[in-house]
C-alpha cells in the first residue's frame, strides 16, 4: 500500500499470494502493536528463531547461532498495507489435537509516531487486531493509564469493524488473546514472565476510579484471554546496538536471564496445550476465510466514516501534549529558581 495521507488500503494480491498457501489450514496469528523502538521486530525475530529452530528449550543454547533479522530487513515478509507486515511463509505447528495450523507473524509500525496521524495509527491497530489470534502490546517498564485508553480507542475501532459486518455477537468477546509484553521490567515486587505479569496485571485491572473502570470493562469484553508477561533487560550489547547492525546479534550478545523468558513465552505461544487458533464468534478461520475478512474489514476501515473514536484520540494526544508543555515549563521554573538560589 501507498502511504497516501490518511488512506488504508490491503494491497489484496499480497495478502492473498500469502494466504492462499493455508486456504484450508487453520491459522494462529501473532500481531505486535505499541510504540516504536521498543523491540517489537527484534522479538519478533526471537520468537521466529524458536520455531525455525525447531522449537526445542535448547534453541536459545547455541550462543554462536545468529537471530535472523527477518523483521527489519524485510527479507521473508511483506508489507500488506501501510504499517503492517506479515511472514510470507507459514510455519507449521500442531494444536491439542494434533491437527496442523499455519503460524504467521505480524509487525506493525509507526503507532504513536508523530507521522501517523489518528486515523492511520487506529486502522493499523485495528486490522492487526482484526486478523491476529494473539495480539501483543508491547510497552517498556509498567502499565500507564493512557496506554491502557488508547487500547481501548483501537479496540473500539476493531470492534466497530467487527460490528459493521454483523459479526459480532453481544455474548461473545470478537478478539481472543491479548498479551501485555512488559519490557524492561525493573520492579522487584513481581517475578519476570507470565505468574509475576498476572499479579501485576491484577493490580492494574483493580483500579476503582469510575474514570478507569470503563476501559478495563471494555478491555475484558473485548478480548477473550488477557496475560502479561514481564521481561528483563536484555543487556546493553542489545540495547546499545544500532538498529542497522541488528543483523549480526548472536545469542552471545543477550542475556541469558532475558533468552529464558523469551524461550518461555515462545513455549506459552505455541505449545500445543496454549496454542489459541484464529476464530470468529467460535468457528476456526482457515486462509480463505482470512482472506474474505481482510478484504471486508479493509474495506470498512478505508471508508470516509471515521467512528467517534478518532475524534477521541486526537483531543487525547491534544491533552497529553499540553500536559507535556506545563511539565517542561515547571521543569523549567524549578531549573530557574534553583540557578537564583545558587
Ligand atoms: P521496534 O521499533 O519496537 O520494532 O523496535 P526494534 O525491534 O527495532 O528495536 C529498537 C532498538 O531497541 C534496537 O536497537 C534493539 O536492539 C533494542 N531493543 C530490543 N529489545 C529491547 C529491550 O527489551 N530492551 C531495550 N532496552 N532495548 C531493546
Ligand atoms: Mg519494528
């Protein structure tokens, strides 16, 4: 797709040449959303690691063994609209009843940069919510406020798509995992991976203010199975690193405390016993189906209507960005008053 203005269009004969592949296979799809450079391609390209390495707990012992770095050199994906790219190949894995299912990966960029405008940055979340089986929020250290808002202004707009093409069920969640992915985890209190993620996310979600409650309603309404995981650090060969020299990490170059979570979150995604197959109101979506939604909901999100939420969304960034401007101003006046005093 062309990076026209606010426009989001599928470019269809990507999108079908890759799922064409698994017409009548079911489909386990891994989307992951959140602010850039936060390390969304380069987990991306962790977890692809485990399964192109055949999914063994010793995938991440050959420390002289190179990451791929399919997700930001495109070699292996493509790009199927504006800020979303999918693995043009499957990968085959097995669910609880030994039945196939093909896994795709799906990266998406340019959420909350200051390019995307409101409109572009929802219909990117939205469609990876729309098509994945498990999406991840990506975010550095915890839980803010307004990361939880502006899911739940994406996930309203997923949910409007979902609602326009009659899908939805009022009984029924319309998306099935979410998972918080919690990088840079620093407080001791809570364990790394997914016990300690659990009780921190109870936490969150116990929050009474009215003002509060509302998003974690809609959040529990709208998708079927929420975790949190909470990773460390991955050490500084990692983070120190310049995107454009990413192709050369060995495992040597991450911690192993980080390799471990990693590994563990790879075993939750695609174990047989965890594994969430892509669905809609229950029934297993196979490629063609895929195929036929995406097309539907692109056409949904491309359209002029622009539900309410957009509007919501820029009077939100309107906020945050006056709220910036009195912080440095204060900033500002502390740093003043102290030169005075000195
Ligand atoms: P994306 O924009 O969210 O896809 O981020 P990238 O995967 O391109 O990573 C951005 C930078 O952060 C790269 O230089 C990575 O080496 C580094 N990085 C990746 N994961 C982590 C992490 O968990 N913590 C820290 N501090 N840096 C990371
Ligand atoms: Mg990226």
């Amino acid at each position: 797709m062309q990076n026209k203005g606010e426009e989001f269009k599928l470019r269809f004969d990507v999108f079908e040449g890759i799922f064409d592949q698994v017409r009548n296979t079911p489909l386990a799809i891994i989307s992951i959303a959140g602010p850039f450079r936060k390390g969304k391609s380069f987990m991306l390209n962790l977890l692809l690691h485990y399964l192109m390495e055949g999914q063994s707990s010793d995938v991440y012992k050959d420390k002289k063994a190179k990451i791929r770095n399919i997700f930001n050199w495109r070699g292996g994906v493509e790009r199927t609209t504006v800020g979303i790219e999918i693995t043009n190949k499957p990968i085959m894995v097995k669910d609880k009843s030994g039945k196939r299912v093909a896994v795709f990966f799906m990266d998406t960029q340019g959420m909350f940069d200051h390019k995307t405008t409101g409109k572009g940055c929802s219909a990117i979340f939205a469609m990876s919510t729309l098509l994945s089986s498990m999406q991840i929020y990506n975010l550095s250290g915890h839980i803010q406020e307004d990361h939880l808002q502006y899911l739940e202004i994406f996930t309203n707009y997923a949910r409007y798509a979902v609602e326009q093409k009659q899908h939805a069920n009022a009984s029924t969640c319309p998306f099935q995992g979410l998972m918080f992915l919690l990088r840079n985890w620093e407080m001791a209190d809570y364990d790394f991976g997914q016990k300690g993620g659990v009780e921190y996310l109870a936490t969150v979600m116990e929050e009474h203010l009215q003002e509060n409650v509302s998003v974690r309603q809609n959040m529990s309404n709208s998708f079927s199975d929420i975790g949190c995981t909470l990773m460390p650090h991955p050490g500084n060969n990692v983070a120190r690193r310049k995107t454009a020299i990413n192709n050369n990490i060995e495992l040597s170059d991450i911690d192993e405390e980080f390799l471990d979570e990693v590994n563990k979150l790879a075993k939750y995604l695609f174990n047989q016993e965890s594994l969430i197959v892509k669905k809609l109101d229950g029934i297993t979506i196979t490629g063609e189906g895929l195929i036929e939604l995406a097309i539907e909901y692109a056409k949904i999100l491309s359209s002029g209507e622009v539900p309410k939420v957009v509007s919501m969304l820029q009077a939100n960034l309107k906020a945050q960005f006056i709220q910036f401007i009195r912080q440095l101003e204060t900033e500002y006046e502390e740093f003043m008053d102290q030169q005075v005093m000195l």
